[in-house]
C-alpha cells in the first residue's frame, strides 16, 4: 500500500443515500474554481463596506447612542458591528451565488462533524489562560468605576453582536486562504505553513492600526505586533488540525469579549464600559497575552497533532485490511 504521507484530507460532502454530491456547475462544495472565490471575496468587502459605511453613519446617529445619553458608550461597539454585519451578509449572499457553497460547509468543512467538546475545550483553556496571565498585572488593575447595569447591558450585546466582528475577521484571516487555495481540503502542515504566514502578517498589520497601539514605538510596538502575529498564526494551525473554524471564532470571541467587558485598556479600539481597567505597560501587557497563548494552545495542539497521527494509522490499518 502506498503511503498516504503529505497527501491532504479529503471530507467528501455527501446526501442521505451516502452518495457524493455535486452542485448544478459539477463542483462539489468550497471546490469552486479560484476565479469565484477571489470574486467572492472582493464582492463581499467592497459591497459590505460601502453598505457598511451607510451603516455606520445611520447607527451611530441614533438618539439613544448620542453624548448625554446613558447608551452612548456603546456607540463604538455598534457602529463597528454594523460594518462587520454588512460584510457578512454579503459574504453570505455572494458565497452561495458564486461558489455554490453553503455557509455550514464553508466553516465547518463539507461532510465534517462539528466537534462540539473540543471546540469547548480549547474556549476554556483560553479563558483559563487570560486569568492566570492577568495576575501579572494585577498591581495596575483597577475598578472601571462604571455603572453595573451598563456594564451588564454591553455584556448583552456583546454577547448578541460580538460572534459577527469574530467570525467576519476569522472568515477573511483563516478560512478563505485555504479554501482559495485548497479547495474542500485541510492541508497538512508544514504545507500551510505560507498561507498562514501571510494571512497572518496581514491580520497582524491591520490591528496595528488600533488606537492602543498606534501610540507604541519601538520595543513596545515590536512586542506588541508579535503578539498580535502569534495569536493569529496559532488560530491557523488550529483550524487545520481540527479541520473547521468551530474553535476560532469561539476563542476570538472569548478573548475579544474578555478584553471588552472583563478586562479592558485605557485606550482601546472599542472604548466600551467593562469591570476593570489594565493601566500596565505595553511591554508588560503584551507579554501576559503571550503567556495566555501558551497556557491555552500548546497543551490543545499537542493533543490534536496525536490525535490526528493516531487516526491516521487507524485508517492505514483499515486501508491494509481491505487490500
């Protein structure tokens, strides 16, 4: 039997009979030609920000969201949703009509299970990892000094809202290089290596636009960027070794709804009402979330590149029993 090293995994979609199925084009789902994911995705973020931008400006002027009010600190987190929402949607939307895809098969991998208590796992370790990382930096956190209602109602909303900005940046970070490039298939690292590279230095360069850290220099900058880099790159190879996005758009979430309601910065992308406030140094802060990184992902990937090894001399086995 011919060995099936650097070969890619394939998850064949199929109907209820177990027969594979096909779009009326002949592909099967997120096999589309590269031509219409490139169309897909340049639609999808010129469409989303121009109807995004109209979006941006009706939220924002709401009465309820306008200075004075007692809702006015969650015009950041609305309006910047409203922008994300409108990319979604027409990802959504030109997903289907181009690529013949549908959007559980786009995130979860066509004729793949979602796996439910991994997925929780890892979202727990993260948060895990966050808390005892914080305790670095316990000597320079402080009480937000907001009022609790508002705190538990931008809670809600981050909740309601939140996933939308996480699963957009998860979508045009992560999910799309592959599948551009892949087709239906998880490609075996080190050949992902490339794209994870270069999708993530763009998700790196982008974030370095926010307001908490255009005010950096040097090594607090350089530090910063790497931890931006390094979350990024890890999510990556996180959804190649689980085969789906389920675990990076629920660790995103967990991670931006701790920094937002939790834990927040005295200048931040979203300036929105939390429990406590970090005041530590750049240099300082960065090195927790590296920590938080760490406790989470190394134990998880460990497990997961064992787990993928096992399963393979598994199907081997099986493979050699049919010869």
């Amino acid at each position: 039997m011919e060995s099936n090293k650097g070969m890619e995994q394939k998850m064949p979609v199929t109907d209820d009979n177990g027969k594979e199925k096909k779009n009326k084009k002949g592909w099967k789902e997120n096999e589309a030609p590269v031509s219409r994911w490139i169309l897909t995705v340049l639609l999808s973020l010129v469409a989303g920000f121009v109807v995004g931008a109209f979006l941006y400006g009706f939220v924002g002027a709401l009465p309820f969201l306008q200075e004075g009010h007692y809702l006015a600190p969650e015009k950041d987190l609305l309006t910047s949703v409203s922008v994300f929402a409108a990319v979604f949607a027409f990802f959504w939307l030109f997903l289907r009509i181009f690529c013949k895809t549908s959007l559980r098969a786009f995130f979860f991998g066509a004729g793949r299970k979602v796996d439910r208590k991994m997925t929780a796992v890892i979202a727990l370790l993260w948060l895990l990892g966050l808390t005892v990382a914080q305790f670095f930096t316990i000597a320079w956190v402080k009480p937000a000094g907001q009022d609790p209602k508002l705190v538990c109602i931008h809670a809600l909303l981050c909740i309601l809202f939140l996933w939308i900005q996480t699963t957009t940046e998860e979508i045009f970070f992560r999910a799309l290089p592959v599948r551009i490039l892949y087709g239906n298939t998880v490609p075996k690292l080190p050949k992902g290596i490339f794209v994870a590279v270069v999708s993530t230095f763009i998700f790196m360069a982008l974030h370095l636009n926010n307001p908490e850290v255009k005010t950096l220099s040097g090594t607090d900058m350089v530090l910063t960027a790497s931890v931006y880099f390094i979350a990024g790159f890890m999510m990556f190879v996180l959804n190649q070794l689980t085969g789906g996005m389920e675990a990076g758009i629920v660790v995103h979430f967990f991670n931006n709804f701790f920094c937002f309601v939790i834990v927040t910065q005295e200048v931040s992308v979203v300036t929105t009402p939390a429990l406590l406030v970090d005041t530590a140094p750049a240099d300082r802060v960065s090195l927790i979330r590296v920590l938080a990184i760490l406790i989470a992902y190394v134990p998880v990937m460990i497990y997961l590149i064992r787990r993928n090894a096992l399963k393979k001399q598994m199907q081997e086995q099986e493979a050699d029993l049919y010869e």
